[in-house]
C-alpha cells in the first residue's frame, strides 16, 4: 500500500459507506434483492426468480451483511456468513461439499473442529456501477494492485475490505474463530498487505472461476491487522453495534 500513516481510514469510510447488520426480514429482504441484482440479473450466475430475491437453502442459518452509500442511502453490497445448522451441525456448509475431493485435511479437517466456532463467507456480492472496472464485468468483487493506488495517487479498495472485514466482527461477537472461504489467490495476496493471512486449504477448483477453499482466523485478523486498518475496523465495528441494537428494537425483528 501507499497510504501514509496520518491517512485516517476510519473517517475516509463513514464519508461514503455504512455497514449495517441484516437482522431483521425487511434487511433480509434487501440482501436478497441485492444478491438477485448481482447473481441472477447482472452476472447470471443463477436463474432469476420471479419475486426478485436470491435466497438458498443456507439463508436461514446464515448471519446477513449489507453496505450502504451514505451518499445515495442504497444498498451496494452484502455478504453473509454460513453457520452450522444448530439442530445439525454436522451437517456440511456450502464449501464442504463443493470441495470435498480437494481440501487438503492434513491441514485441516473442517469435520472435527468445534461447529459451532466456524462458518463460511459467502455471496458477496456489490452492485456493478460500486465494482465495476476493466475486466471486471463477470466478477462479483475483485481486488487489484490498482486498489492500492500509486505513491503519488493513493488509493484503498473500502467495499471489499469492508465487508470482509464487517464479516470479521460479527463472527468475532458470535463467538465465531475460524472462517472459510473460496477465493481467488490473488484476494489472498492482497491481504497479505493488510496483515491478514488467508491460508489456502485446497486445491483450485472452477467456481465462476478459479477458486481455492482458504481459512482465515478471526483473533488472527483482528490481532495482526496492521495499524493504518485498525481505525477502519473500529469504524465498521461502531456500525455494526448500531445496527444491531437498532433490530433489537424493531418491531420486524427476527
């Protein structure tokens, strides 16, 4: 990165972006609607649905994410984490099953940890005028060297770090420690600048591209971010707070 130190990254946020927790059914809602945008009108990863909501069968077990334009007062990007079934919690999340023939369990086996202290990150998704760039048209978010700008022009990618990291805090308060996901290895390169270590579990599989399953540890992330993140973090996480004490007191709260 290029950023100087006096760079606040907490304050460049909040002037654009807002995190708020999907708690309640009218923020589910939007997840959804934000996710059929993407997925199924835009990419046409999936097929459009008649009610203009993507949902699967694993949104009822998942903690939901949105971000929102605090310029536009739309909701740009969601992502969710994928929990184990509490009536079932062997049964497998979303990655086990897609990359049941690669993982590599010598490193680990996602069977034998304690359930109820992982989940998946998945269905990431952010509206195409927020993500879209040269060679970007049929992906649902991506980072490049061009995110961190130049010396002379320096730049940071505030929409997919967000929500990686508003994802981070909300495990971290749901007692949460180890997160898989199916990323690009450029993704994990790229968090190697921010401190995070993304370690790949897997081989590469074809997933709306090539993907390999990866793990990250939230008190990890949260330990060895580096300084110039943490007030970004603290941001997101202030967020967060406020949107949850905000669904305890809706009256649609679910």
């Amino acid at each position: 990165m290029f950023l100087p130190d006096t760079v606040d990254l907490g304050n460049g946020f909040k002037q654009y972006f807002e995190i708020v927790p999907a708690f309640s059914k009218s923020l589910k809602e939007e997840v959804y609607r934000v996710r059929h945008e993407v997925y199924c009108e835009d990419l046409e990863f999936e097929s459009l649905r008649s009610d203009r909501r993507e949902t699967d069968e694993y949104d009822p077990y998942s903690l939901h994410i949105l971000m929102r334009s605090v310029q536009t007062n739309e909701f740009i990007g969601c992502t969710r984490l994928v929990r184990p079934r509490p009536e079932d919690p062997h049964c497998p999340l979303p990655f086990e099953i897609t990359c049941a023939d690669i993982l590599d369990r010598s490193i680990v086996d996602p069977a034998k940890l304690p359930r109820h202290s992982i989940a998946e990150v998945s269905r990431l998704a952010v509206i195409a005028r927020y993500r879209r760039r040269k060679g970007e048209s049929n992906t649902t978010l991506g980072i490049s060297d061009e995110d961190f700008g130049t010396l002379k022009l320096p730049r940071f990618p505030y929409i997919s770090i967000g929500l990686y990291l508003a994802t981070t805090e909300l495990a971290r308060l749901n007692g949460i420690d180890t997160l898989f996901v199916l990323t690009e290895e450029r993704l994990a390169n790229h968090f190697g600048k921010l401190g995070v270590k993304v370690q790949s579990i897997g081989g590469a599989i074809e997933h709306h591209g090539k993907r390999m399953p990866s793990m990250m540890s939230v008190s990890g992330i949260i330990n060895d971010i580096r300084n110039i993140i943490r007030p970004l973090y603290h941001t997101i996480a202030i967020d967060i707070k406020k949107g949850i004490e905000k669904c305890n007191s809706d009256e649609d709260f679910v």
